[in-house]
C-alpha cells in the first residue's frame, strides 16, 4: 500500500486559520493579509485571507452587518479550517458563525479590546464612521467594558482611502493624538481598512496602537496550538 507523498503530509500537518474580509474591497483585503504575514508559522500555521463573495464594499450600517452574518456561516459550512478570523472591526456575524462551526471563531474588535485591557486602564477607538460607533458600543457592553472606553472618534472617510498608503495617515495619526487627550492610553484602529498605517500611528500618538486584526491573529494562533 502506497503512503502519502510526503509533500501531501506536510500540507495535512500544516494548521489553516482563514481570515474572511466581509467586505468586498481587494485593497482592504490586500491589507489584512500583508498585516498578518509576520504571524504565520512556515509549515505549521497558515493565514489564508479572502473576502467574502458578494460582500458590501465596506460594513457601514446595520443592514449591511446583518447582512453578511448568513452567508459567512455559508462559507465558514462549506471551507474547512482550524480556526477562523471575522476580519471586520465590529464583529458582524459573530454569534451566528459560532454555531455554524465547532472551530475556534474570532471576532477583532472583541479580540483588540481584550488586548487594550491589558496594556491599559483606559483606551479609545478610531471608528471608520459615525454607524459604527453602536455596533462597537454593544460589543463593549457584552464585554462589561463599555466604562475602560475613554472615547471614540469617527473619521467617516472612503474605504479605499484608509487603505491608501497615505491619503488617510494624517487624519488618522492627528484623532490618535486627540484621542490621547482625552484620557487614552491604548488606541484601537477601528476598520481593518486602517491596518497599514498601525506603525506611523502609534508612533504619532506616542501610546500602544493595537490593530485588531493582528489581535484576532495572535488569539488564532493560541487556539490552534495545542
């Protein structure tokens, strides 16, 4: 009886977290990939980075947040991986992809927060507009964090320009710095849109920028390690 080839053995061994962009912007989704390159571990954990078919061009309101959580069951139903990664910074579908899945499934802004509370007593938020503040704000509140959160500050720009090697850095790195005079300590970027520009922020604002992505990848990796 022949055995496997070895490569075929490699690949089975190797652990596979799928991080699905419930947008459909290619340059939104380029991003959270190359952010979360320095996470993976050759040949024994891999990111695969997708957008969900048929996504929004970014999660704005609650329709569109509702809108996506049925058929990211779909895809997390019928694509097999160790643990999964919702890559939007307000957690849409979460609840509901969680019984679609008995794998590991992991929401950003919850995964963010978590990490500002350990590096902070009181941090803020850069949302992407002015709807999400709700959304982000329930999340808070089913965390018992909502009183941690010093203040929010929407930039309410275009996803394709957050995702702009420069057109947003200047609005994002001058709301950090107002966000560090309102009393933050840790500042979370709000959209994974932003997730380039988590470097010259945190330089700017001269306290922990954390990029929820890369938080949700560090909580992925744990899960799949044992």
């Amino acid at each position: 009886m022949r055995g496997r080839p070895p490569g075929a053995m490699l690949r089975a061994m190797v652990k596979r977290i799928l991080v699905i962009n419930p947008n459909s912007s290619v340059s939104c989704t380029r991003g959270i990939a190359d952010s979360l390159q320095p996470f993976a571990l050759p040949g024994q954990v891999a990111f695969e980075t997708i957008s969900l078919p048929g996504g929004p061009p970014a999660i704005i309101d609650w329709r569109d947040w509702y809108g996506v959580a049925e058929p990211l069951c779909r895809l997390v139903e019928t694509t097999p991986a160790d643990a999964y990664v919702l890559a939007c910074v307000s957690d849409p579908g979460l609840e509901a992809v969680r019984i679609a899945t008995d794998k590991p499934v992991f929401g950003p802004f919850r995964c963010a927060v978590a990490s500002a509370l350990t590096r902070a007593e009181r941090f803020g938020v850069i949302a992407f507009v002015d709807a999400s503040k709700p959304r982000q704000r329930r999340a808070l509140q089913a965390m018992g964090a909502e009183g941690r959160l010093a203040a929010s500050i929407a930039l309410n720009l275009p996803m394709e320009t957050l995702t702009d090697p420069t057109a947003a850095r200047a609005a994002l790195c001058d709301t950090a710095r107002e966000l560090v005079r309102q009393g933050s300590e840790a500042v979370i970027l709000g959209c994974a849109g932003m997730a380039g520009h988590r470097k010259a922020v945190e330089d700017a604002a001269g306290v922990p920028v954390i990029e929820p992505c890369q938080a949700a990848a560090v909580q992925a990796l744990l899960s799949v390690a044992a």
